[in-house]
C-alpha cells in the first residue's frame, strides 16, 4: 500500500513531466522533444512556484530530484527573473489573485517558451475567467500550453503524517478578536486542504468529530463538500483504478479532533530520536538547525537535511534515544570495517586517498573499490551527520537533565506537591520552561489540587525565572471548556513502566566524547548496555484511544491496549463514551442522508457489518507533534491485523512554539 508521501511525491513528479507520466511522449511538447532530440533525452525546463508551494516540494524533493526530473532552475514566482526564451516553464503555485497577475506579467514580458500552469488546489471560475481574460487580451493566450489542478496543498514531512502548514491556527480558533467571517474562511482553508489530502489518497470516508467545536465545524463543511464534488461533478476526481475500487469497499474512518481535547500531549518531554529533535530544535520542512560550539567557546549553526531516502532515519526515528546511539555506533563500526577493506584492496590509508589507488592491485579490486566509493562517501555523510545530532541532543539532555524530568512525567501519578517543588527549585534544572512544563503537566493530571497548593507552585515557578503567562491561559481554558481531566491528562494514557526509574544519564555519562569520535576503538555499545531496560513505558495518548474506538475495535491490540486497560484504570473506557457523543457523518450516503449529523449507533451498525474499520485518517485542528504520530503509528503496528494509519495537523508544533500561542492568548483574553 502506497503511503501518503509517496503519492504526493507520484503528483509532483508527474507534474514535473508535463503532467504526463515519467517517460512518456504524452504532450505535445514532449512528443516534439522526443522528435528532435531523441527518445529518452528530458525536457529541461523552469520551476517557478510561490513561497507555500516551495514548501511542499522541499519537504519531499532535494536540489537533485529536481534535477533528475528536468528542472535546471528553480525560482519564487515574487522573484526578480530573467528570461530564458527557449526552455518550457512549470509553475506550482496557490491559486490567489495576485499570483495569477505574476504569471500573467511573466507571459507579457516571454520570459519562457510556453507555460505549463499548475494550482495547488482547486482554481475558482471566477479567477479562471479572470485568467483567461488578461492573457486574451494581451494576445498571450496561445503560450498557456496546460492549466492544471493538483489538489497538492499539504506537506508531508512523514510517510503517513500531513501538515496543512497553518501556523498559529489554535491560537487563531480561541483569539477573542477572531470574527464569524475570518473563522469561515479559516475552516474552508482547512476543509480543502482535507479535500486535497482525501484525492490524493483516493478514499472517502466516513467522518466522525466531538460537537461543540471547530472539528464540528470541518466536518459538517467537509461532508458537504465531499457530497457536492459526488453527486454533481461531471467527473469524479475519487474515481479510479479497479484495485482502488476493492479498496474502498472497507472504506477508513477520517476522526477529527480539538487540540483542546490534550493539551498535554503538546508539553510532554519526549524521549524517541525524532520527537526529540523536534522538541530541542525543531524540524522544518525536514531541515534540521543545531548550534554546536568549540573548545575556544565559539558556537556555528549547521543545518542538516533529513531525506526521505535516509534508511537509518526510517528505522530509528521512533526508537528511544539511547537505543539510537548504540545503534549509530553499530552503524560507524560497520562503515569502519568496510571502509577499511577497501582501502586495504587499494593500497591507501583512507578513502580521502583512494585517488592515489595502488595500480598494481588486481583490476577486479580496483573496479570494487571505485564502484564502492560513492555509497561509502555518502554513508559516512549520513552516519556523521546522525553523530553530530546525537551529540548535540547529549550536550541538551545533560544541561536541562531532560532525562529526569522525562522519568517524572513517565510517572506522574507517583509524584506528589513536594517532588514537584523539588524539581523546580532545583538549580541543577537550568531551563525554566521546562519547569513550566512539568507543573503544567501535573495540574493536567491532578483536577483536584488545591488553590493553595497551586499558589505555592506558581511561587517557585516566578522565582525559577518562569512567565506563568501560558500558565494562566491553560487554567482558563479548562475552566471554560469543563475539560474530562481522565482526556487532558496523562492518566488516559497510562501504562506499565517498562524499567527502573533512575539517572538515564549516570549510565552514559561520557557518551559526548565517544560520540564526538567515532572512529576511536570505543563502543557505544558497552556504554548502553544497562539501558536498554530503561526504555519508555508503553502508553496510549487520548487521541490514540479516541481513534481506537472509532475503529471499532478495542479486543485486539494485543499487549499495548491490554497494558493500558489494566493501568488506565478504565480510560479506553472514557474514550468509548466520548466517541460515543461524537458527531458523524457518511458523504457516500448523501442521497440517502442515513448518518448525516446522527450519533454513534448508525456507524457501529455499519462497522458492526463490516467488521472493525482498518484504515483511518486522523486530524486534530489547532497543532499537532511527533510524539501523537509515533504513539499512532505504535498503535496501528501493535494491532491484529496491523492497521493504517495517517496522522494530521493543521500545523507541526513544538512545546516552545505551543507555549508561546498559549502566552499571547492569555495577553489578548
């Protein structure tokens, strides 16, 4: 089953040929090229896109997919630009007033040859009109050689996760300022971004979402929108193949979420390689930015690209950090081991020398190791690069002791007012967000804190150098909206502890310097030995019990549901009655009108005849992260059969960047 990424990548791709599958002669201006110059020669030309559009490719292309498809050049469509008459130009851009006026300026001024245009989703008639009258009137029309809808405007940073690229959106949905006609537009943003994430993987589902709220909201537009494209759409974009069409016969089930249903999901410390990353440095269009310093104190930002081809990457990232680094370790010692095979074959001391190859060596040796030089160059890029931000994740954890501050919150229904006030008024705990957090994370847990306890703690919080200002905005919150605190807290998710508690770090004190060489004869290995028993417990977040039973199935999640049963206290429980109240929604039956806005009952009769839903796509408007991906993606491996899962957000947010809507929020309530 082909992922959501590798759809997407599929479309661009495709649209980078012309629209036309790779290889073929399917446009006229292919079919011309391939005439003059040859089967199999590509079509050179020009990419141009807008700054969002930039961002959908990037997140999935490199400088040299571009290139192995055609594009030589790739340009901001705002940009000053030069003109290359003799080459075609594709333009990937959203399909806005102002950008139709760039592209109309661009075929004035023959700045290309011919123009193959693309919109990120759908183009209203009234700005196609509009399109068609200034390029008629300016006698150009004849240079527009395609006009496409790619319905492409999402990113993918993950094989089965989606950003719409919104940023700020929960803070937009509960600024007292926002206005009926600016959230109306905001929803419709998201309904076709959703839209678009639905074609791409050629599926409609059944749609459920809490009521009361702007889920609520996109799923009521999203079922209309689904109902109208179905019933009086000349073509039907979800029509397809006949093995898409046996796969919609068990149709996924698309659950849409309120941030506000876990807000502590957002402020968790995380202990897995990826989310890790994204916590401390974030990661943006799968670019990621550390600050690394020298022995004379000077500090230099590099930025590393994460590629979706990085086969140690997919296997790590949802590992626990210490298992990562034994098996970068492994990983180095391997590349070591050949490295030094070949040169040993080539008569050098090191690939750096492998231009200076001993040609008395047996031709056969001399063809295996320039053969083997490009993968081995490349695999020490990847394995230094991995290095580089394993040691800079060390140096981060053992200045704000993350890893203690992780095992507290793994057990936060042990800790009590007093290890709380420990934590934050110890000075060995450098960083006062993380302070902040850990209260905040407590509170979520414990509904019936005392007002004087929670005075106490706010104390220690302004004297450890904290803004309680997101502090503030959370009490509010759960004030207004009467939060289920077995939702918002850890508890929903508890499970069984996998190992002791204890200093994660008192096992791998000097991994900073092993890291940081090597190439030495010491292993990680020896140094994580202990550690592996010290692993995260295994736990189900809110949203990953909320999706549980809408699939309607909560029998057969072997070890993770049982563990979280047992543990929880009843919170699959909780969930069931949630999704019980939940709103739901079947645009396939929209003549019928069976499920439209009933209650639960309608669908479990359905899934009741169908068996339990496989497939689902999750999205949760208001921000989302990587620690609710992997818990869903745990889940969907962990289930018998191995469900599918895709995980969405109107936004990709860290703790920081959530805490700082939170603090603007409680300045403007």
């Amino acid at each position: 089953m082909e992922s959501l990424r590798q759809r997407q990548i599929a479309s661009l791709v495709r649209m980078l040929h012309l629209n036309s599958e790779p290889n073929s002669a399917d446009s006229s201006y292919a079919a011309t090229e391939s005439k003059s110059n040859g089967a199999g020669v590509p079509i050179w030309k020009v990419l141009v896109f807008d700054s969002f559009c930039r961002d959908v490719v990037s997140t999935v292309l490199r400088v040299n997919d571009l290139r192995d498809n055609g594009v030589t050049v790739h340009m901001l469509l705002e940009s000053q630009r030069s003109s290359i008459s003799d080459v075609p130009a594709v333009y990937f851009v959203q399909p806005t007033t102002e950008n139709i006026k760039h592209i109309v300026d661009d075929i004035v001024r023959d700045l290309y040859e011919l123009y193959y245009v693309n919109f990120s989703t759908s183009l209203p008639r009234t700005l196609l009109e509009d399109f068609a009258v200034q390029t008629t009137a300016s006698g150009t029309s004849h240079q527009i050689a395609q006009v496409y809808d790619q319905y492409l405007n999402f990113l993918c940073p993950e094989e089965n996760m989606f950003s719409l690229h919104f940023p700020n959106t929960f803070e937009a949905i509960h600024n007292p300022s926002m206005t009926d006609t600016a959230m109306g537009v905001l929803i419709d943003k998201i309904v076709t971004a959703l839209f678009s994430v639905l074609l791409t993987l050629k599926t409609i589902p059944t749609i459920c979402a809490p009521r009361g709220n702007a889920a609520e909201m996109v799923a009521t537009r999203l079922d209309a929108k689904l109902r109208e494209h179905i019933m009086n759409s000349r073509h039907n974009l979800f029509a397809d193949s006949a093995e898409d069409i046996v796969a919609q016969s068990r149709r996924p089930v698309l659950v849409l979420l309120d941030r506000d249903l876990d807000l502590s999901s957002m402020l968790t410390h995380s202990w897995t390689y990826q989310a890790l990353i994204h916590d401390l440095y974030d990661i943006r269009l799968n670019q990621v930015s550390i600050v690394q310093g020298d022995d004379s104190g000077r500090t230099s930002k590099r930025s590393y690209d994460i590629n979706a081809n990085d086969a140690f990457w997919e296997s790590n990232a949802m590992l626990p950090f210490p298992e990562v680094a034994i098996n970068i370790d492994d990983a180095s010692n391997a590349f070591k081991r050949e490295a030094d095979e070949i040169t040993r074959m080539g008569g050098v001391k090191s690939l750096d020398e492998v231009g200076d190859l001993n040609m008395g060596a047996s031709t056969k040796q001399l063809q295996r190791a320039i053969t083997t030089l490009p993968e081995l160059t490349a695999r020490k890029a990847n394995i230094d690069m991995h290095m580089n931000i394993a040691t800079s994740l060390l140096e981060m954890i053992k200045e704000r002791q993350l890893d203690v501050l992780f095992q507290m919150e793994e057990q936060l229904g042990r800790q009590t007012k007093a290890s709380i006030l420990e934590a934050i008024n110890d000075p060995e705990k450098k960083n006062p967000q993380d302070k902040l957090r850990l209260f905040a994370l407590y509170m979520l847990a414990n509904d019936g804190l005392r007002p004087g306890d929670i005075e106490e703690c706010e104390a220690a919080l302004k004297l450890a150098g904290c803004d309680l200002a997101s502090l503030e905005y959370i009490r509010k919150l759960r004030s207004l909206n009467k939060m289920n605190a077995s939702i918002t807290s850890p508890a929903l998710g508890t499970g069984t502890s996998a190992g002791p508690s204890g200093d994660l770090l008192g096992k791998f004190s000097s991994i900073s310097n092993r890291l940081a060489g090597f190439t030495d004869s010491s292993s990680l290995g020896s140094i994580f030995s202990n550690v592996r028993n010290l692993l995260p417990s295994r736990k189900q977040l809110p949203v990953t019990c909320l999706v549980e039973s809408a699939m309607g199935n909560r029998t057969n999640v072997g070890g993770l549901g049982a563990g979280l049963r047992s543990a929880a206290g009843g919170s699959s429980s909780t969930a069931a009655r949630m999704f019980e109240d939940f709103v739901h929604f079947d645009p396939k039956q929209a003549r019928r009108g069976n499920l439209a806005g009933s209650n639960a009952n309608a669908l479990r009769g359905s899934l009741a005849a169908d068996g339990a839903a496989q497939k689902a796509i999750v999205f949760v408007v208001g921000g989302g992260n990587y620690v609710e991906y992997q818990n869903l993606m745990e889940f969907a491996q962990r289930s018998t059969p191995r469900k599918h899962i895709v995980y969405g957000s109107t936004d990709i947010v860290n703790a920081s960047s959530f805490l700082a809507q939170l603090s603007r929020l409680n300045a403007s309530s």
